[in-house]
C-alpha cells in the first residue's frame, strides 16, 4: 500500500507558500512509513511555476497551474490576458480533476482553506462526497496578521463553521509561547478544538549543496525580492566588515532594473546574485544576516545561531511585523522598521553581530518532526471510521 498525499498552495506573491509545503513534503516522506508501515506519494499543487526549481523529494510530482498575482484592486492573473474569474475556473477544473485522478488519503491546504476565490470548494466537496477516507488539513503560519484583519477573513469564508465543514484539523505551524494566534484573536474561537501547534518548520529542512561563498561573509536575502529592492538597496549601501565579503541575493522575482539598481550600489567587496542552491546553508555558515521577516526564512534562521536582522516588509498585511517582535521580544533576534532602515544601520549591526552567536535553544524549532505524527493520527482516525462506517 502507498499513502497518496497532496499539498496545494496559492503562491501569489513570492515562494513562501510553496517552499513551506516543500519542507513538509520532505518531512512526510522521510518520517510517516515508519509511521503507518507503508510508503508515500505526493503533488505539489502550485502557482509559481519557478516552484519547480527545487528538487521535489522521490516519489513527487509538481502540478502547476494558472499563475496569479495580488494588487490594490485584489488578485489578477500574473500571466494570462484573462480575467481573474476565468483563470480561478481553470485553477478550480485543474485541482479538481488532479485530485480525482489521484485519490489522495491526506489533503493539505496551505494558509488559504479555499483558496483563490473559492477555487478549492469543488475539489473539496468531491472528496467529502466521493472520497470520505480523505484527511483534510489546514495549515497556518505562526501569525497571520493583525486579528481584526484575520477574523474579518475568516468572517468572510463563512467563520469557525465552514472550515470544519471541510477541514479535520488545522495545523499551525509556530510555538505558542512566542506567538499565540489563538489568545491574539487572529482564529475564531470555534476552531479551538481543532488547532495543534507544530512548533517552526525549522529543523530538518533539505541542505544538500556547499555554500559558494569562501572565507568570512555577512549575508543579505529578501525572500523571492518582488518587494525587497529598498532593503537590497540599504544593504548594498553598507560599510562590509574588515576581512569579509558581502553576498546580497535578490531574489528571482525582483525586476531586472531593480536588481540592476542594487548591483549600481554595491561596493567591491559586495557581490550581488538572484539566486543561490542552497540558502540554508549560507545562512548557518554567515557571520550575519540581515533579511525579511518572511516565515520560511525566518524559519531557516531560527534553526542556526547566526546573528540575523530582520526588517519586516510593510504594506498589505502587518504579519511580518507582529513575527518580528514576538521573536526579538524573547532575544531570538534584532528587528528594525524598514521606513529607518539605511547603509549605516546595517553597517552599525553587521560590526557588531559578526562577533557573536545567537542561542534559540528556547524556541520550538522540531515542527517537521511533528507533522508526520499528526498525519498518522488522522490517518488512523479516517481507516477507523471507515472501518466502523461499514459495520
């Protein structure tokens, strides 16, 4: 027997959506057949096609659809010359029919429980109607954004009530001693009995190539870089450490003339690139890192004891934001507004950090270590009831 798994994610801006359910398909894999005694399977249900790029684990496939992005006026196809109805219908169509193809026994929704504009409902009413052995989860960052903000999303879906109509648990993916999404607000009471937390999908993520960088280095990354140009910028403005290089990655989704800016403004001793195979392994060999407050980011920070300054973006939502503080409130790490952010801020911190380690042993960084016994329970649950189901 094989255990079929399927994890989707919307991915409208930037990878972090994708990359998370990337670590826990990595994370299944490698823990739930000691588990459960039989092998796994998975998509990678996406919509970034750049996802792709990494190196999915054996028995994985991608599936990618439409692709969309998010403005002022709300999401908009990325590529087609459509309207955003018709490409959620062809997104809708495309995670339908892929679904009842596969026939997966564990459903994993990252963030949004129904996706796009409603894309997922009809994927998900099939497998309630025609597939009851399916296991459905929800899985949630650490934080969300400021709670009235969440609650009016979630008001919006149709409250507490629609997601367990549809959804067997809800994962969150952080340690509620840092951040506690359900005293903040940030959930409606009546998922409660439902959330487990997993702690950060931090330890045991995927580090196979060397770093490319030789001898002492600080450390600039802004996620996929569609919105990071001003912090590249400030970092390319700051003064490099004696005996160090400066290695300042932008992103494959910053514009051409934005990382054209940002390599104008680095000095000789600074090196500018879009991408590197292997940013965890920077991150643990870095004497500092200044970087975005994204979560899987941070989530790659917090499981090594480098030193990291975190600028959280502002604009759409204030997540980054409250991560920030609830980490640099317990001595994870140093936070700074991105509006004061500038060269001799970030001068200021790489001289001091260089010389030190940062300890977060405190923190609950084994989230990939609990997602496969979450997932065994409720496989285990679903054969039971099926199993009394027919007697």
């Amino acid at each position: 027997m094989v255990i079929r798994i399927a994890l989707s994610s919307h991915d409208s801006v930037g990878l972090g959506h994708v990359r998370r359910n990337l670590a826990l398909a990595h994370a299944l894999t490698r823990s739930l057949p000691a588990l459960t005694g039989e092998e796994v399977t998975g998509v990678l249900i996406t919509g970034q096609a750049s996802a792709t790029s990494f190196a999915a684990p054996p028995g994985w496939d991608w599936v990618v659809l439409p692709s969309v992005t998010v403005g002022e006026g709300g999401y908009r196809s990325r590529h087609l010359s459509a309207g955003i109805d018709r490409v959620t219908g062809m997104r809708a169509g495309a995670v339908a029919g892929v679904l009842r193809a596969f026939g997966p026994d564990l459903f994993v929704v990252d963030r949004h429980p129904f996706g796009v504009h409603g894309e997922l409902l009809t994927a998900l009413r099939e497998l309630r109607a025609t597939r009851p052995s399916c296991v459905t989860a929800l899985g949630l960052r650490d934080v969300l954004d400021e709670p009235s903000v969440a609650r009016a999303e979630f008001r919006a879906l149709g409250g507490a009530r629609a997601i367990r109509e549809y959804f067997d648990a809800v994962w969150v993916y952080g340690d509620p001693t840092v951040h506690d999404l359900r005293e903040s607000g940030e959930t409606p009471p009546g998922l409660a009995p439902l959330i487990r937390h997993t702690g950060y999908l931090s330890h045991g993520r995927p580090s196979d190539a060397a770093p490319s960088v030789s001898g002492p280095f600080v450390l600039t990354t802004v996620g996929g870089g569609s919105d990071g140009v001003d912090i590249a910028l400030a970092a390319a403005a700051a003064s490099v450490p004696d005996g160090h290089t400066h290695l300042i990655v932008t992103g494959p989704q910053m514009s051409p003339s934005d990382r054209a800016r940002v390599r104008g403004a680095a000095g000789p001793a600074t090196e500018v690139v879009e991408s590197v195979p292997d940013m965890l392994g920077l991150l643990r060999q870095a004497a500092a890192v200044v970087t975005m407050g994204g979560y899987n980011t941070v989530c790659e920070v917090m499981s090594t004891s480098t030193p990291t300054l975190v600028v959280p973006r502002c604009g759409r939502r204030d997540e980054q934001r409250i991560r920030a503080r609830a980490l640099q409130r317990i001595g994870a790490i140093e936070s700074v507004e991105a509006s004061v952010l500038d060269g001799a801020v970030v001068s200021d911190f790489f001289d001091r950090a260089r010389r030190t380690r940062t300890d977060r042993s405190g923190v609950d960084l084994d989230g990939l270590a609990a997602v496969a016994p979450l997932a065994a329970q409720l496989l285990t649950r679903s054969t039971q009831e099926v199993v009394a189901h027919a007697v």
